[in-house]
C-alpha cells in the first residue's frame, strides 16, 4: 500500500495556490495526486482535455489500486470523463501477466460500471477472458467473479440502453 501522510496545513494551502495555478498552465503533473488523501488537484484533471491528461493517465489509475482510497474515490468522474483515452491503458492492467488481482477487482466494480460506448466496447474482451479464462490469481482474488457479474449488468438489448452492448450477443 501506498503510504498516506496527510500534509502539513501550511503547505496545503501553498499546494492550493499552486494547483490553481497549474491548471491554467495546463500542468498536468502537478494536478496528479501525491498521497492517497491529496483530492485537491481534481478539479483541475476534470477541466483537462483529452490530450492534456492522455499523458498522466497510467499514474492517476495507479491511485485505483485500492478503491477506499479518498483520491481513488475523487479521481472516478475524471477517469469516467476521459473514458476513451483510459481504456487502452485500463486493456493493459486487464492482462494475464498483470497480478494485482485486488487493482482488477477495483477497475471491475469501481470505474469500469460509469464507462459507456466504444470505451466499453473495447474493454469487453478483456473482461470476458477473466470471466471465462481466469488465471490462479484471479480466481484467488474473485475477480473472475467481479468479472461476470460486471457482464451480467449490462444491458441486454437496445431497449435496455445504447450500442454498449449489442456485443454481447457475440458471447
């Protein structure tokens, strides 16, 4: 686990000031979070483009290795918000090779229901091998049970919802 010092009053507000202005320079690394309770650089990720944060993603998901964290629960709707640039990333961390089963969990039950459309659409070959093809690991942490309990909350059918899932019927 990451450690979680919460930081010295003073400098909270310093890192207010600076965060404000990082956002208007567009400094991305600056917004990203420096422990497990630093939320404060959210709004500024959430004022991002796509291709401003494309960048920072693979270090603001590392903040969902554990969703009680406060920046894992603060960094969903930026993630969400950005959900077609964090797919390919969220493809990798889905691999068989990848073994923290307990990050997988969280991507399965904590951000992965707020994806919709082509994002979603190009995760579900991924979710689908841990559903059906679980490594040890991912049977050992449930997540091929966080897997198919993801599946089984999709919309079936176009009165359901949107495209997100005619894919199903492939299975």
């Amino acid at each position: 686990m990451r450690g979680g010092n919460i930081p010295h009053p003073a400098r909270a507000a310093e890192r207010m000031t600076t965060v404000k202005e990082c956002t208007e320079a567009r400094d991305v690394w600056a917004l990203v979070p420096k422990d497990k309770f630093d939320i404060s650089g959210i709004e500024g990720l959430l004022r991002l483009t796509e291709d401003e944060i494309a960048p920072a993603l693979p270090a603001l998901l590392e903040w969902l290795r554990d969703g009680n964290w406060p920046a894992a629960k603060a960094l969903r709707p930026v993630l969400t918000r950005h959900q077609r640039r964090a797919a390919p990333v969220i493809a990798r961390l889905l691999r068989p090779e990848q073994r923290d089963e307990d990050w997988k969990w969280f991507l399965l039950c904590d951000l992965l229901p707020h994806f919709s459309g082509e994002a979603l659409c190009g995760l579900l070959p991924a979710v689908r091998r841990i559903a059906a093809e679980p490594t040890q690991g991912e049977r050992d942490g449930s997540v091929d049970v966080a897997a198919l309990d993801f599946l089984a909350s999709l919309p079936r059918g176009p009165e359901e919802g949107t495209a997100k899932i005619a894919i199903l019927k492939d299975e």
